[in-house]
C-alpha cells in the first residue's frame, strides 16, 4: 500500500508540475495514460498470478516489480515449503509400505460401509485383491465366506477369527479386525496354513508315539499277570522273559530315536561342521555291519579314498548306519547289499546303499520319511523297525545341506542315495 501511495502521490506532483508549465490538458493526458499503463500492468500480473496458481506443474520462480516482487517472493517461498513436505511424506510413505511388504500380516484399510480403502501387497496376494481395480468396493463382494461375513457384521474388535477353506488352495487364514479411526477400521490377515498343519502333526505324532509305546507295554503288561497269575514252567517262563527283554528293548530304541529327532531339530548344525572323512566313516560301518548281520546277507562295500564333506561326524554316522541297517532289514536271507562311498566327477561326496529286498512301492515313497510310516506295519514290527529312521535320515540330510534320493521297485530291491553339496 505505502508503494501503491507513493506512486500516486508522485504521479499527482508530476501532473501538476505539466500543467504549470505547459498545459492543465497535457497534464491530464500524460496523467490518465500513466494511470492506463499501471492499471494494464495491474491487469497483466493478476492474470499471470492467477495462470499460475491454477497450472500446479508449472513452477517457475516469477518476477515482479513493486508488490508483485513481494508477492511472487511470498509465494514462491510457500511453494518451497510445500515441495518439501511433499517429499517427506513421499519418503515416509514409501518407509510405510516397505514396512508393510516386510510383515507378514496383510492389512487391509476399510470404512465404516465395508468398502475397500486401502491394500498392502501382502493382502493383495492373500485375498486375491487389487488396490488399483478393487478401491471403493465392498470388502464382502470378495470374502464371501459365511464365517468372515459374521464375523465382519458383528463388529468384534480384537478378536481374531481362522478360516481354513477360504481360497482353492485351501489356505488357512487368521484375521484380527483393529479400530483406526472414527470413519475406518483395520483388518489383519495371517497366513497360518503351516502351523495348523504343525497342529495336525503334533496331534498325529502324539498319537502314533503313543500307540509304538503301547504296544510293547501291553505285551509286557501281559505276560507279568499271565506270570503272576498261573503256575508256569521254567521254560515257558523264560520265553516270556526273553520276548519281554525284546519288548523293552525296543521301547528303549524307539526312546531314543525320538530323543535323537527332537535334538536334531533344535540343533545348529552349521556351528559345529568339521570335514569328515566319510570314507573311514564307512570302513567303520563296514566292520558293525559285519557283526550286526552275521553272514545272513552279502554285504559288499566300494569305499573311494578320501571322501570328505563338511559335517558333523556323529549325526552322518547315524545317518549312515539307519540306511544300512534298513538294507539288513528289508532284505531276506540271502540277499544282497551293496554300500558305496565315491565322489562324482562334478566334486559331489555321494553314499550309495542298495539292496535286492522286497523294494517299495512307487506311491509310497514321497511317504517314506515320514515318522512312524510303515509300507507294512506288521511286517516292520517283526523285523524291529521303529519308523523314525528315514525320518533321522532325511532330518541330517537336510542339517547338512544334503539331498535324499530314493529309489524303488517293488520285489526288485531299493537304493537309497545321499547326496552332498559339492565344495565351494
């Protein structure tokens, strides 16, 4: 206002001083065309202005004179600061949705109608939604599962709800409903398909230790009140003793495999690896082999010299030892086995034992590893077998970065292959 007052004060002093000393009609001339070019001026950079207020990419730094310069300055000293936070919440955002894609929750943003207001990445996956296609839409146009819509409509906040069907690849997932705001509320989802298939497992491996237990204990239990109960000879009591002794021997290793499995799975292979020579590993087994099978097989041994792998010595025997001694096993009288111990041409340590026994079905080898699996149950109770040890097998497999490969046929024989990583 003071540069607005100056000029038309200046201006009335110069009109003046034109009529004094020319003419009162030049005077006004010169004055109302002085006063044409500030209001044209005024005109221009007000239309300026306002073109640039409304185009919002367009930001160059404006210049001006008098209270435009201060106005543009004003402005443009704005439009730094807005450029700025601009970018800070751009890169807080961004932070934001790196975290979201980390966690393993979904989360889903929605109204208090339903409707779909935001989707992180995870949920996209999870439920089959898109934040691009699917904003706007109600969440329940795409769960349409009876339990989740119950859940939704009811309103439970922090409680948690676990649908098992819900996708064609029969997914279990956890959803928690969370309050956001007063117009928006949160939905969690979790995929939990691994730890209701834990579930399972553990239910089923409580189950099937508990009946391994049971049956050596009911024959035990039988033969103490069948000796307890009635006169019995000597003989016969010594038979019953002798099939006690082997009942018990074989809760004794069953005992122990399980110990073995739950020390395998919560121990850190990778801290105590050394390099193993498995060729003197095998030249041990050969010898217990030897002891344990007593002529009743042919057990042939190819062992290559200096076989190393990085591992631990213990666990690899017992690998070992539970592949051979499966061979003894399952192979009738007479049969034959042969264990090798080589390195192949790609620098691969390999331990080979194959056998003509009764083999395996096709069908039942992905099962094999499994624990307490049996082809056979009856047949694996009579030849002493606890159905842990191809779940120890492939359990140090695994520790050691190793591969487990089975072959079979039935009535034809079986070969089972560790393969070792090779050396890097």
């Amino acid at each position: 206002m003071s540069r607005a007052f100056s000029f038309l004060t200046a201006l009335t002093l110069s009109t003046l001083l034109i009529g004094v000393t020319t003419s009162l009609i030049i005077s006004l001339l010169f004055c109302i065309f002085i006063l044409g070019l500030w209001v044209l001026y005024q005109s221009f950079q007000q239309q300026r202005f306002l073109d640039w207020l409304k185009n919002t990419s367009y930001k160059p730094i404006l210049n001006g004179y008098g209270i435009w310069k201060l106005i543009y300055s004003s402005a443009n000293s704005l439009l730094k600061k807005g450029e700025l936070q601009e970018s800070k919440l751009k890169n807080n955002l961004a932070a934001f949705r790196r975290a979201t894609e980390a966690m393993e929750d979904g989360i889903l943003v929605i109204d208090n109608n339903n409707y779909i207001v935001a989707v992180t990445p995870r949920a996209e996956h999870y439920l089959n939604i898109s934040q691009e296609q699917d904003y706007g839409t109600s969440i329940l146009n795409h769960i349409r599962h009876p339990s989740f819509v119950e859940y939704l409509l009811s309103g439970s906040l922090n409680k948690t709800i676990i649908i098992e069907d819900l996708s064609l690849d029969k997914k279990a997932l956890e959803f928690k409903l969370l309050p956001f705001d007063a117009t928006q509320k949160i939905i969690l989802c979790r995929d939990v398909t691994k730890l209701r298939q834990l579930e399972v497992e553990k239910k089923d491996f409580v189950a099937s230790a508990s009946h391994e237990l049971k049956t050596p204990l009911t024959v035990i239990t039988g033969y103490l009140e069948t000796i307890f109960e009635i006169e019995i000879n000597k003989v016969e009591k010594n038979r019953m003793l002798a099939e006690m002794l082997i009942q018990t021997k074989r809760m004794d290793k069953l005992i122990n495999d399980l110990l073995l499995l739950s020390k395998l799975e919560k121990s850190d292979t990778s801290q105590n690896k050394t390099q193993v020579n498995i060729s003197l590993l095998t030249h041990e087994l050969s010898k217990l082999s030897g002891n344990i099978n007593k002529d009743q097989h042919t057990i042939c041994f190819d062992i290559e010299d200096n076989v190393f792998v990085s591992g631990t010595k213990d666990n690899l025997r017992s690998a070992f030892w539970n592949l051979i001694n499966n061979a003894i096993i399952y192979t009738e009288k007479g049969g034959k086995i042969e264990v090798s111990c080589l390195n192949t041409e790609e620098g691969r340590a390999v331990f080979i034992v194959k056998d003509n026994g009764i083999g395996i079905e096709a069908y039942h080898i992905d099962k094999l590893t499994e624990r307490f699996f049996r082809v056979d149950s009856s047949g694996s109770r009579e030849s002493k077998g606890t159905g842990l040890g191809l779940s120890i097998v492939n359990e140090i497999v695994q520790k050691h970065g190793a591969s487990l490969k089975i072959q079979s046929q039935p009535n034809v024989g079986s070969k089972f292959s560790i393969i070792f990583p090779a050396d890097v």
